[in-house]
C-alpha cells in the first residue's frame, strides 16, 4: 500500500504538469525547450544509468543496453517519418498532433516504468522507496507538461488529448500495481528503460527542439532547454543524497 501511495503522488504531480502547459500556451516556444531539456536530462541522469545499474543483475552489459537505445531511436523515428509522409505527402506542413499523439505515447510508458521503479524500490526498503519517488514526483510534472505540449502543439486541448494527459497521470499507478502483484526482477525493467531512453532522445532533438525553434528562433529556447537539463540533474542529484 505504501508503494500504490507514493504512485498516487506522482499521478498527481503528472496532472499539475499538465495544467500548468494549458495555462501557459502564450509561452508554448519555451516550455517545448524546457520539455526537451527535461527530457534529454532524464535520459542522461536517470533513465540510463537505472537501466545500466539494473542490467547488470540480469547478465546484461552496458552496450545491449545503450543497443536497445539506438533501437527505440531508431523505432521513434522511423515511425514518426511514415506518419510525416502519411499526413504530409510533400513534406511542407509542420508538426502534426498525430506526431505528437505519438511521442506521447513514450511519455506514457516511461510513466509507468516511474511508477515500477518506486514500487521495486519501495519493496526494497521504505526510505529507498520515498527518495526514489521524490526525484520521479519532481520530474513527473515535466511528463505531465511535455504531454500536453505534445498532443496540442500550443493549440487548445481536445478531449482527446485530455485523455492523453489522464492515461499519463494513472501510468505509474498501473506500474507500481503491476510490480507488486508479480514482483517483476529488476534487470527486466532495464530492458524498458533502454528503449524508452532512445524514444526520449528522439523526442527532445528531432521533435520539441525543432518545433520550438520554428516559434521563436531567439535563443530564449535554448536558454530554457539547458534549465531543463539541469533542473533534472539536480533533482536526482537531490533525491540521490
């Protein structure tokens, strides 16, 4: 229960993100940096290291890991260039809400990898559990955020994309629920999280980042990106302590 607890947190942290994107669309050109710092520093700082650390309990060595990385790069963005030729046949028209509906996707399985990983921990000891959840509720209001900046592109939110928002929020209930019910070993959720790694990559570089600087090419982006990197950095910093 004190797992499904902590998941409950982070589910509500997600929510405040993405109440915090519709407010702000005014601003949508540095929120997409900052979701794309974000991002990239949750891969660097968290994702991979998690999935490094873990692997090695389970035989795997830190090149199928950053392997597995490649693949879910290489998977994003094969999947997003058949969508573009889809929706965009002639390649004129910019980022579409199906691309973005897409890359949500990843956010939500990351989700519930977070909502994994607090459990696994939780069950380890009780205070691994809560410095764990810290670091993901901090960052989570960033999934929530990115979620929305996603699926709307700046524009006003559909139910549908509501939906995207609310199936984020409840990931990492259904993660933790999931751990807890099968006791799943550690080194099978490095496998996850190398490939939601590169789907992480490939959303910052090749869809947030291009998309915010085709809004505003002042360097106000690039400013917000690098604060999203090293807000990340700090908080696994901090919950690490």
């Amino acid at each position: 229960m004190r797992a499904i607890l902590l998941t409950a947190f982070a589910a509500l942290s997600t929510l405040f993100g993405g109440w915090l994107a519709l407010r702000a669309r005014k601003h949508v050109h540095l929120l997409l940096g900052f979701g794309a710092g974000v991002l990239m520093g949750a891969t660097f700082f968290d994702l991979l290291p998690e999935a490094i650390d873990a692997a090695g309990q389970g035989g795997w060595t830190s090149r199928e890991i950053l392997g597995l990385t490649v693949l879910g790069f290489l998977i994003f963005y094969l999947g997003q260039r058949f969508l573009s030729l889809q929706h965009c046949p002639n390649g004129d028209c910019g980022p579409d809400r199906h691309v973005g509906r897409m890359s949500a996707l990843g956010l939500i399985a990351h989700s519930t990898i977070d909502g994994a990983s607090i459990a696994a921990s939780t069950m380890i000891s009780w205070r691994m559990g809560l410095i764990v959840a810290v670091g993901i509720i901090v960052h989570d209001i960033t999934d929530g955020l990115n979620t929305i900046l996603l699926v709307t592109r700046g524009g006003s939110a559909s139910t549908k994309d509501l939906a995207y928002l609310v199936a984020d929020a409840i990931a990492p209930i259904v993660g933790g629920t999931v751990v807890v019910l099968s006791a799943l070993p550690s080194h099978h959720l490095a496998l996850i999280l190398g490939v939601t790694s590169g789907f992480f990559l490939f959303t910052a570089t090749g869809d947030l980042l291009p998309d915010a600087h085709r809004r505003s090419p002042g360097l106000g982006v690039s400013a917000a990106a690098v604060g999203g990197i090293v807000l990340i950095g700090l908080a696994v910093r901090l919950a690490s302590i």
